[in-house]
C-alpha cells in the first residue's frame, strides 16, 4: 500500500501544466491494465511502485527524465518497500527510457519487467480515437518545437517502434494489442509525412 501523502505529491506532480498525455489519467488508465493482469504478476508490489512513479519527473526540454523518477521513487520508497523491492521498481523506471527487457534478470524478474514496460505501451494499441487523442497530447507537450523538426523526430520514434519484430513482449499483450498499436502506428507516421 502507498502512503496517502505520497499519493498526494505525485498527483500534484502529475498536474504539472507542461504535461498532457504524462498526466494522472496516464497512471489511471495503466493502473486499470494493471489490475487486470496483476496475477501474472510474481512480485507484484514493486510493479506497482514502478507504475505510479515512471513518468513522476517529466521534463519534455530533459534527457534524464526516467533517471530522475527513478531517484525520486528510491527517496519516497525508503522504509516503505523492501530494499530489493526499491532496487527492482527504481530498474523498472530506468529501463522504460529504452522500452527493452535487460539481460542478466532471472526469470520472475524479466516476466514482470515485461509486462510492466507493456503495460506503459498500451496506448498504442488503443482505439483509433483514443491514439489520436494521445499524438495531439504528446504535439502539445513539445509545443515549443518547430513543426518540421517535430514530425522528424516523432517520426523517428514511431518507426523505430513499428520496425520492432514484436512491439509487445507478452503473449497477452501481443494478443490484445499488437494488430491495433501497428495501424496505429503506420497511420500516425503518414499522417507526419504528410505534414499535417
């Protein structure tokens, strides 16, 4: 269980006004996945941490956004998660600047890291609606980029989304997501080179 204090500094960290798709309703909605597949979880708690503190420092102009979350669970975590359990979510974090499962974890380790990073990744597979909604929050968040520099970069992290043999590292996942997140993704990177 998360302190109600902790809770109350991440919401107002979360309704910071250069966020509009890393905000509350982000943690919501991946939380609601969350609950839905938390039995395939084997450590569960940790995950949980890791959901409600990934996106806690978000600096659109930073390089070092998911290094400085994962400073800031370690802080908020002491004395209230397990020292293995603090090292585990604060990795979580870390690893989401990539979005690829690390070598070296056992097996329990990587499953849950899978799932988590996921999880972070439903949006893409979400209703066309939805998807369109979040690319014009992600625009708005870096507003203060030019347009044609914009769309070159988008661009670029889309494809390199949509060149991935598997966007999703779970079954479930995959399953669920997978054929929705890449029309998705192949229609979000013509609408950008259209220009539109």
């Amino acid at each position: 269980m998360i302190p109600a204090p902790l809770l109350e500094g991440l919401r107002t960290r979360y309704a910071e006004p250069q966020r509009h798709y890393h905000t509350w309703s982000h943690i919501e909605a991946t939380l609601k996945h969350f609950r839905r597949w938390e039995d395939e979880f084997h450590h569960p708690e940790p995950v949980l941490w890791a959901l409600y503190w990934h996106d806690a420092v978000y600096d659109p102009l930073a390089q070092d956004n998911e290094e400085q979350s994962a400073q800031l669970l370690e802080r908020e975590a002491s004395g209230h998660l397990t020292p293995e359990d603090t090292a585990f979510a604060a990795k979580m974090i870390r690893v989401t600047a990539e979005h690829v499962v690390p070598p070296g974890l056992n097996a329990q380790d990587t499953a849950d890291l899978a799932l988590f990073l996921d999880l972070d990744l439903f949006i893409l597979g979400a209703p066309k609606s939805v998807y369109d909604r979040y690319e014009a929050d992600i625009r708005a968040e870096y507003a203060f980029m030019p347009d044609d520099a914009f769309r070159t970069a988008r661009t670029a992290i889309l494809q390199g989304f949509l060149s991935r043999e598997r966007l999703y590292f779970t079954q479930q996942a995959h399953r669920e997501w997978e054929e929705t997140a890449r029309a998705n993704l192949e229609r979000a990177i013509a609408v950008l080179e259209q220009g539109e």
